[in-house]
C-alpha cells in the first residue's frame, strides 16, 4: 500500500537552483501569474523532487518569481522517485482541471471586489460570464403549466383546445412534440420596475425568476 503522505521537507530555496520537469506538457499564463504575485505577493509553495531538484508543481508560478526578480522561493522537498514525481506532475496538472463553477455564485463574487487586479480574471471575463448565464437562463419567466394556443393555460382550456400531437417544433412539420417549458424574456427599465413586475406575475400564480 503506498504511503498516504509523501516523505516532505518545507525550505526556501533559490529560485536559480530549481529547473523544470522536461515533460511538463501544461502550459501556463506567467504574465497572468506574476500580475498576481505583483499584487497578492507569493503564496504557497513550489513541489520539488529532492534527487534532481526538478519541479514537480508549480512551475509557472517558479517562472512568475523569475519574472518578478524573487531571489528565493518556498518549496517542498518531496522524496519520490522519477516515476512518482511524473504521476504527481500529471495527478496535480489534472485534478486541478476537473470540476467547474458555479457561473452565477462567481459571478457576484467578482462583483463583489472593487477591481479585479491580481484575480486572473478580467472585466471582459466578467462580461462573457453574464452573457453565459443569461443564455442558460433564457427562459426568465415560466409557467408551470404551458398556455394554449387561444389564451390562458392547458388545464383551463376547454375540449376546444389543441393536444400535444397538434403542435409541431418550429421549423418541423412533421415533429409533434410539445416544448417542456413555454417562457418569455422581459427586459425592465429598472430593478425597481423588475420588483414590481415579479410581484405582479407571482400574484397571477406565474412562476417567476429575475436575471442579472
């Protein structure tokens, strides 16, 4: 069974003394990084492998140190072999790919900071992440039941009312498949006018959401 905590020592060390993996296949923004550093300085640390001292982790941040004149860095002296350094190399490279956001949570949080300096987002990132919920969410305002075609809603309607086979998708004839959810977009003036409106739909017993 393999150790669950790797043999490790925590130094500073020279940043002239550490070189990178020569099969590190993942390519970093250092202009990115070393903006960062610039304004959060540098946390963390660097993984080295103890033998060849060749980073492991970490080596475009090593590379915005460089960038930004640090003569030392923190580092962890790990005491793998060559085989185990490549298999952190690609496990850290990884794990750190997998997963995702949750675009509107990170969006009020990079509202929430007076500038973005120093976050490695940008204000058009900003923008395209608004764009992206607002596609997510084009149906703004939805019933729980889809109107009919003559007004008002599918339990309301009379024996009159068309079925499902009687309403083919757009730009198919020959597709009967009613969409599962009927909505419309509404653009306000104000938040104030969107309150307003919200009020006015949840008291007709529409279901109701407000976009950024």
């Amino acid at each position: 069974m393999p150790r669950l905590v790797v043999d490790q020592t925590y130094r500073m060390v020279p940043v002239a003394n550490l070189e990178p993996h020569p099969d590190n296949p993942h390519q970093g923004d250092v202009d990115v990084i070393a903006e960062s550093i610039e304004k959060n300085g540098f946390y963390g640390t660097i993984l080295v492998q103890q033998s060849r001292m060749r980073i492991i982790a970490g080596e475009h941040r090593w590379r915005g140190a460089k960038a930004k004149g640090l003569g030392q860095v923190p580092a962890l002296i790990l005491d793998v072999d060559d085989d185990a350094a490549l298999r952190i190399l690609l496990a850290d490279n990884r794990t750190a790919e997998i997963g995702g956001y949750d675009d509107q949570a990170l969006a009020e949080l990079l509202r929430s900071l007076d500038d973005l300096d120093g976050t490695g987002w940008t204000e058009q990132d900003l923008d395209d992440l608004a764009e992206a919920i607002a596609s997510d969410n084009a149906v703004a305002l939805t019933s729980d039941r889809a109107p009919t075609p003559g007004g008002g809603r599918a339990d309301q309607a009379g024996t009159g009312a068309r079925d499902e086979e009687e309403l083919p998708e757009p730009g198919d004839a020959e597709t009967h498949t009613r969409p599962s959810v009927w909505g419309v977009v509404v653009t306000c003036d104000s938040e104030a006018q969107q309150v307003q409106l919200l009020n006015q739909l949840a008291g007709q017993g529409w279901n109701v959401r407000a976009l950024m």
